[in-house]
C-alpha cells in the first residue's frame, strides 16, 4: 500500500510536470505562428518586388525571406511532435492512475 502511494504521487508530479510542459509549448507555438505571420507578409512583399524589378538583389531578398518562412514552419512542425509525443506520455500516465 505505501508502495502505491509513493508512485501515485510520482505519476501526479510527472503528470504536473508534463502539463507545464505542455502550456509552454502552447505560448511557444502561439509565438512562432505570430512570427510565422509576419514573415509570411514580408516574403510576400519580397516575391512582388522581385516579380515587379527583375533584380537580382529583389530575388535574393525573395529566398531570404522564403528561407525564413520555412524555419518557422519546421518549427511549428517540431512543436507538434512534441506536444503529441507529451499528450501520449500524458495519457499512459492519466491510464496508469486509473
């Protein structure tokens, strides 16, 4: 009997831990879809101005900020697998205290 105890109280901090765990990455994924956003327009704006003069220093700035674009995606992507990865960790706890 204190043996179960002194685990469930293990699960449950392991439990918190994963849930702190989990509104961390919410704020963070909240941040990088704002960014993400941002720079979305910027690249946008790139790819017209590259599109309108023809220069290469325009096309440049247009992969730049392409570049950009598709760190922040990966990122989201990263973000994802963690928080499903948390959620299953989340779950085989919350089943093991019945």
């Amino acid at each position: 009997v204190g043996r179960t105890i002194r685990c469930m109280g293990r699960l449950e901090t392991k439990l918190f831990e994963i849930n702190d765990a989990l509104e961390a990455l919410a704020e963070e994924e909240r941040l990088v879809e704002a960014e993400l956003t941002h720079h979305r327009h910027i690249h946008d704006d790139a790819l017209r101005d590259a599109a309108v003069s023809g220069w290469q220093s325009d096309r440049m700035e247009a992969e730049s900020t392409g570049a950009d674009v598709a760190r922040f995606e990966r990122r989201l992507r990263e973000i994802a697998r963690k928080r499903e990865k948390l959620q299953g960790r989340q779950r085989r706890l919350m089943d093991r205290l019945g």
